[in-house]
C-alpha cells in the first residue's frame, strides 16, 4: 500500500485514490483533496484527517470513524453523501461526494440577500440538520466553510460530526453552551443555522465584538445586533430568527424541525397567526380610535364594517343559490366557496386594520402606505369580482357561474393573500395606480382567464377590443400587458400573445417583479397548448382540472383551429424550448408560493408527457405532491391534477391505480360525493 502523501503531492496516490488538487485545509491539519477513484472510476472529495499521536488522538480519531460511519448511512438531498471511510498508514481518511460550486461563506460575501432568498437557501441546509438530527446525529461545526451550493443551486451540507474541538476562528457560529465547553447538541445546530441565516438576511453577524472575548461576552448575554426596522425581514421572520438565537436553549424551537415550519410560513400557522391579530388589534382599534373619533360605520379602522360591504350573509345566500343550482345534490361547492370567501375576506379585513393601527401610529412611511393601500383595494376587488357574479339582479355571464362552480379553488386562488400587502417593501412600481374601475376591470378579467369558462374565445377577442380602447391609459401598467397577452393568446392570436408575454417575462425578470412568475408561465401554456393539441395530451386552465367533470379536461369550444402537424424533430425542439422557459419561471417563485411550485409542476408533468419521457418530471411531481398531502383541503384540484398527471408518467400500473385511486378520493372530500 502507497505511504501517505505529504502536502502538496499531487498525483500521488493515497489508498486506492489519486489526488488530484488540493481545495482546502482545515482545523488540526486536517488537508481537502480532488480525488480520483479509479475503481468506480468518479471523481471525489477526500479529507485527510491530522494523524494520530497520543492515546487521546487515538480514541477522538476512533470516536470520529465511527461519526463518519454512521454519516455515510444518511442519505438525503442536501447532505453530502460519504462514500468510504478508513485509514491508511495511520492516517484517518473520509471520502466524500465531490460538490461542483461554491461555498455558503462565498455566497454570503455577495449577501445581503432578499429575505426570499435568504430562507430559500437556509431552509435547505436546516433541513439536512433536521434529517440528521432524527437519526440521532448532531452537526456540531455548522458554519458556511461546511456548506457548499452545487451548480444547479442545491444546497449540501457536510462534515457532520467530524470536529475534534471547537473551531474557535468559527466563534461567531458556535453556541454559547459549546463556548463552555458543554458537549455538541441539536439546539447548538439550530444557533448556529440562525447565525448564518441573520447574516444572509442583514449582511452582519447577529453578535458584535472588537475581539472573540467581547463576541462570546455580547452572544452569552443575548445582545443580539440591533437592525433598524425599514432594514429588517418581514417581522415573523425576524422573530424566527432572534428566537433560534436565543442564549438559553429553552427559548429557542423545539427542535429543527419546528424551526423549519417557522420558517415555512404555512398557511395553516399564518391564518391561526391572522386570527389571534384580528382578535387583539380590533380590541385595540375598537377601544382607541373610538374614544378618540367615535366609532363611524365607514371609519377605515373599522374592519368589520368594510369587510361586511364586501362579504355579508345576504351575499353568501346568493352565492349559495347561484352556485347550487349549477351543482348536483349534495354538492359541497358552494361551501367550499364561502369557506374561502370567509377566510380571504377575514385577511382582508386584518390587514386592513393593520394598515390603519401602522398609519396612525406613524410607523410607516406615505410611500409604503400607498402600496399598502393600493394592494389591499385591489384584493377588495377581486373579492367583488366573484360575489359580483352570484347578485341578485347582476349581469353576469351565465357561462363564468358555470366555470365558478366547475373550478371554485381556481376562483378562489385568484383572491390572491391580503396578508401579503402589510409586508410589501417601498415599491409603487409592483403596484401602479389605476382608477376604481380600471382596477375592477382588471380584477374581472384575472377571473375569467383563471375560470377559463365555456366561449372563452369569443370573450377574450370583446375584452382585447376594450382594452384597445383604454390601451394609452394603461400602457405603463405590466399588468395590463400581461392580461392583453393571455387574452391574444385564448383569442387565437398566437403573435400578439407572445409579444406581451415575452415584454412582461423580460421587464419583471430583470427587475424582480412579481409577475415574472406569472408571464413565463403564460408563455409555457402558450406552447403546451398548441404541442399537447399537436401530438398529445389536452392542456388544463391555470393547471387546474375541472374537477367536477374528471374526464374532461379541456373547453373543446374554444379550441385552435387545427394546424399542420409538425415533425417530431420540430416539436421536440419546441418541447424543450418550453421546459427552458419553466425553468425561468421556477427560478423566480417565490417559496412561500406553494400553489406556483405546484402549478410548475403541473407544467413540467406536461412536458414530460409530451416528450415521452417521465423521468424529466417524477420527481417534481413527487415533491410537490408531498407538500399538498400537507394541506389536502387547501388546492386540492391542485392535487388531483399532480396525482393524474404522475399516474399518466408512471410505468407501473399498481402505482398508476393508487394515484388515480387518491384522486378520485381527494375530489369527493373536496366537491362531496357526486
């Protein structure tokens, strides 16, 4: 066997592996190789560990082989999978996954970062901290130098377990029970992780210190970097954070796991967190602005007043009869829909209030009130826009009743979250000011695209000529060129839809505008419209099935008018061009948006099915249907349509039956037995 290299040696061979070049150095001169192995022929990541000398290194290097041995049998996405493990001329080695990126400490260096991208990239590593942790595994060196972000943006973890002692040059990382000396835990993980995570937030260590001493010193007593609050992460993060870096392991998360649901912001903990502000500060707002003022009916702070002109029970009863006569016995669609309806217009009514507590306090800036403002009106009106269609007397098309009762969950993403509109930051251009009835028929059209109802082609070619009419006034509107193009696009004109669209995709993208998102996904469907009605499956509106109807997915009368067939090399190009422009679009969501990671999901399940080739979609749909199993209730035509879909791309009929069989038992829960 060859004698262990010295540093420097490349080309040398250590056991059966060639090193390559080296990439670091740690603690205890430890070294980090590129290395070859040639049995299996792949490249990977060897670390040297410092040889042992007396009997005190012998057991640490002992304790630390059988560390790295229960490591190598984790695997998971974001943990760097160990390969071997083993010791040659009295030299420990590990050999690991060889990760092509960068480091988190690098990444860091460009930081600060969005709050969005932030907790995109930590709750990656956390989660690996967390799979660890549930096999009774602890970190206990957790700093960004042990965190790696491959070149598809993957976060990976590694050297669990493998410090000898504590890194004090890594001080500001380390938890103050370990600065004691007290042996490594998962709540000293969880420290370090909201460590790194206020640094990606803030651009600063949360601990500040002329020397380590006074580091430590401020870190055990708590002083934790004071952040001006137009500079801080929407406050439930905030709070997060500061919590996980607690000096007293008792006041941080239970454990990673509940620091990650934190983190996740789920719906259900945000309206239980709604719920519990509508309660306080409708006391609060009630007691002081009515001594005060004295309580007026239209008073902005009264928010059970304005949510009652928007939502009330004479409107319910109404919706209740429109919407059951379009529905079998025993239907429970027009329950879902006033489920919903009490729900967004309940958000509605507390951010409201919030604003109004914000503005009268003067915690807020004009700038960011007129967002504010501007972003709630415009949730109010969406919300009239489907109440709007169920009035006694009203106008509405009978078609779009139809569709609501058909596609309700799709009616009711259309509402959008109110609660978002209390943590926008200062910028009027992702809300621009439109007119009362500008912004209603703006809020009109977003339904009847999302309903996508019966004549929708005729409706969209009478909606564009309106909008030419008004197309000057609301030229510098995104959102008005965005609508245009998806109307072109449901009236046949497949130029002017890709004109929009594509003005929209590149304008957002390059400014970060929420309708990004929003546009690359238009010009997916663009595509799959055409290519599926070329050679394949029917496309689904918004990627929602109409649930009502399971075997029919699409609006036959609408359809394109038939077009020659492409060649397979032609559609295969444009397939791909396609999963090109999803990949854009998933690049830009956001991840608290779980319907649009479903949505891209849906979408690439689509592509995937077109091109014959399943295995480019399994596993997005795989994690996307993991997180709707979360919330079955929530977007379960969602679901249903993931189910389908990756029932279509499974080679196996036993688990193609169990997705269809899923389905159809999420469909009766959400819309009753019929």
């Amino acid at each position: 066997m060859s004698a262990p290299p010295e540093t420097g040696s490349t080309g040398a061979m250590f056991g059966r592996y060639v090193l390559v070049q080296s990439i670091g150095r740690g603690g205890s001169s430890d070294e980090v190789w590129v290395a070859i192995d040639p049995d299996l022929d792949r490249k990977v990541a060897l670390k040297l560990l410092a040889r042992s000398s007396g009997d005190a290194d012998r057991t640490n290097s002992a304790q630390l082989l059988t560390k790295a041995r229960a490591m190598a049998r984790l695997t998971h996405p974001h943990v760097v999978t160990i390969h071997d493990v083993g010791e040659v001329g009295g030299r420990l080695f590990i050999a690991m996954e060889y990760v092509d990126g960068e480091s988190l400490r690098a990444w860091l260096s460009r930081g600060p970062y969005p709050w969005q991208e932030a907790l995109e990239v930590l709750r990656q590593a956390g989660a690996a901290l967390a799979a660890a942790h549930d096999v009774g595994l602890v970190h206990g060196n957790f700093k960004p130098s042990n965190v790696m972000i491959d070149s598809n943006g993957r976060v990976r973890v590694l050297d669990f377990g493998l410090a000898r002692t504590p890194d004090l040059a890594a001080s500001y990382y380390i938890a103050p029970a370990q600065q004691r000396g007290d042996p490594v835990d998962a709540p000293g993980d969880m420290f370090s992780l909201c460590v790194v995570l206020f640094e990606a937030l803030y651009g600063s260590r949360p601990f500040d210190g002329a020397d380590t001493r006074a580091i430590v010193a401020n870190m055990t007593a708590g002083n934790v970097l004071e952040i001006a609050a137009e500079e801080r992460a929407p406050a439930w993060v905030h709070r997060v954070v500061t919590a996980g870096l607690s000096n007293d392991p008792s006041q941080r998360f239970e454990d990673m796991q509940a620091l990650l649901r934190a983190l996740e912001r789920s719906p259900v903990q945000q309206r239980r967190r709604r719920r519990r502000v509508v309660a306080a500060t409708l006391v609060t707002v009630a007691v002081s602005i009515g001594l005060a003022l004295g309580a007026s009916r239209h008073d902005p702070c009264d928010a059970q007043a304005a949510r009652a002109q928007t939502w009330n029970g004479e409107l319910e009863s109404q919706l209740k009869a429109q919407i059951d006569s379009r529905t079998p016995a025993g239907s429970l669609v027009s329950q879902r829909l006033s489920e919903g309806l009490d729900r967004s217009t309940a958000a509605w009514a507390a951010a409201q209030t919030q604003l109004c507590v914000d503005r009268r306090a003067q915690r807020i800036t004009p700038g960011l009130q007129q967002v504010r403002e501007r972003c709630l009106d415009d949730r109010r009106l969406a919300i009239t826009a489907i109440t709007g269609l169920t009035k006694a007397g009203g106008d509405a098309d009978p078609a779009l009743l139809d569709a609501l009762a058909a596609r309700p969950y799709v009616g009711l993403r259309s509402l959008g979250d109110p609660a978002r509109c209390v943590e926008l930051g200062i910028d009027l251009e992702q809300v621009p000011a439109r007119s009362e009835d500008q912004a209603q028929a703006l809020a009109i059209t977003r339904l009847t695209l999302a309903l996508a109802p019966a004549g929708l082609r005729q409706l969209a070619a009478r909606e564009l000529a309106r909008i030419g009419d008004a197309a000057e006034a609301e030229a510098a509107d995104p959102e008005h060129t965005l609508l245009r193009g998806r109307l072109a696009a449901a009236a046949g004109d497949r130029d002017a839809a890709e004109r929009d669209l594509h003005a929209v995709a590149r304008a957002a993208t390059a400014s970060r505008h929420p309708l990004a998102v929003r546009a690359w996904l238009a010009l997916v469907e663009l595509e799959l419209a055409e290519l599926e009605g070329d050679g394949g499956g029917s496309a689904t509106p918004d990627g929602a099935s109409d649930l009502s109807e399971p075997s029919d997915l699409s609006e036959p009368s609408d359809a394109s008018e038939p077009s020659e067939p492409l060649e397979p090399p032609e559609r295969a190009a444009r397939l791909r061009h396609a999963a090109r422009l999803l990949d854009y679009a998933e690049a830009l969501v956001d991840p608290g948006e779980g319907a649009q990671r479903s949505q891209v999901a849906l979408l690439r399940g689509r592509l995937a099915g077109a091109l014959s080739e399943p295995e480019l979609a399994l596993a997005s749909l795989d994690a996307a249907i993991e997180r709707a199993e979360l919330e079955p209730a929530r977007d379960p035509d969602l679901l249903v349509d993931l189910l389908r879909i990756r029932a279509s791309l499974h080679r196996s009929p036993t688990a193609a039956a169990a997705d269809q069989a899923r389905a159809q038992v999420v469909t009766t829960q959400a819309f009753g037995p019929q």
